[in-house]
C-alpha cells in the first residue's frame, strides 16, 4: 500500500508541476532581454567594475530594506538575485575576465527589481 501512495504523490505532484521551464533566461519570460546587455558594451574594466558595483548597491540596498522585504511586490526577489549574479560579475572582473552570463543577468535583475519598486 505503501508503493502505490509514493506512486500517486510523485505522478500527482508532476501534474501539478505543469511542463517544466528551461532555466536559459534568455529565452524566458523573466528576462528577455538577458542578452546583450549595456554593461557588455563598457571597454573600460574600471569603468564596467563601477558600474557592477552600482547596481549591486542598489540591489543590496532593496534586500536588506524591511520596505521591501515586507512589501507584496517583489522587488526584494529581484534585488536577492540582482545581488547574487552582480556579486559573481564583480569576482570575475577582479580576476579580469568578463562573465557575460553573469553580466547579463546582473543588468536584466536589477531592471527587474527597479520595475517592480515603482
């Protein structure tokens, strides 16, 4: 009996799942414009740095703000993921090498979390 229970909560939670979603955000809903970003197009390392480090200020700022943390809106998930792929861009370029997975995806979240703030 309890074979057939385990059986009918895996294929139960499946359903519910619905299809499952590629984690390639470039092709997502989330963040369309996960390409390409404007931060790609900064020669300077020092000046593309600052600019890294800006947005995740920002994003910091907004996950550690009780505005957001608390708010129904969810700017404070963005600014979380903002934080996180900035932080990976930032320890990249302090080695000096350019992660454009990371660098996309910081300029994409932080656009996200700013859009849902206002």
């Amino acid at each position: 009996m309890k074979k057939l229970t385990l059986s009918f909560v895996v294929i139960a939670g499946a359903v519910l799942a619905g299809p499952v979603q590629s984690a390639d955000l470039s092709t997502g809903g989330y963040c369309p414009v996960a390409q390409n970003a404007r931060l790609l197009s900064i020669e300077s390392n020092a000046s593309l740095t600052g600019e890294v480090i800006r947005l995740m200020d920002e994003a910091v700022a907004v996950a550690d703000s009780p505005q957001w943390i608390n708010s129904g809106r969810p700017a404070f998930v963005w600014a979380s993921e903002a934080k996180v792929a900035c932080g990976k861009a930032y320890g990249y370029l302090q080695s000096e090498y350019r992660d454009e997975d990371y660098l996309n995806k910081c300029e994409c979240f932080h656009a996200r979390m700013v859009r849902y703030m206002y």
